[in-house]
C-alpha cells in the first residue's frame, strides 16, 4: 500500500513498483562503433603505441549505438566544446549491422 508515494510500514511494494525497482537495477553497457577494418592478424601482431587503423567509414557517416553488444540505434558524432556526443537519428538494423553496412 502507497501513502503519498511512500511505502507504508509493513507494506509490500506493488508488482510494478517491484518490476520498475528490478528494472533500473540492471546495468547496460553501450557502445558506438566508429567503423570497421579488416587486416591481417600479422599486421595486427606488429602494430605498436600510436598505430592508425584505418576504418571503413568517413566524417559525415552515420555511427551505430549498441547496448551490451546489440545494435540498437544509429547516431551523429557531434563535438561540443572538448566533449564527444551521439545524437541518436534513427533505429538501428540489425542485419545491416551483421551485413557490415555503413
């Protein structure tokens, strides 16, 4: 039983009151991946400190968003001040993201 939005002494939360509690325990961890690159595991080997990989993506494209290794969104890189952001711009596709799509 809810008083004034407090749990009453006693009490017993509400199945979505213990659903949502449940629900904003979980940790997600979220990813963007800039673009993508294929090399030889022996160059990989004799890259050192301050290599440049070079990736399969240029300035303007589209990044994809993950959460916990899943695509779930595509986004804009944007610089504001010293700091990189995302702007979400639309869903992510899952099969364009396994096809390798840019």
């Amino acid at each position: 039983m809810w008083a004034a939005g407090r749990l009453r002494k006693g009490a017993r939360p509400s199945e979505p009151d213990r659903i949502l509690s449940q629900i904003e325990a979980v940790d997600v961890e979220i990813s963007v991946v800039l673009g993508r690159s294929v090399l030889p595991m022996s160059q990989l080997l004799r890259m050192g400190r301050g290599a440049v990989i070079p990736l399969d993506a240029s300035e303007r494209d589209e990044v994809w968003i993950l959460a916990n290794n899943h695509p779930v969104a595509r986004g804009e890189i944007e610089i504001r001040d010293d700091r990189i952001a995302i702007t979400v711009t639309r869903p992510a596709d899952v099969y364009d993201f396994m096809a390798g799509a840019a």
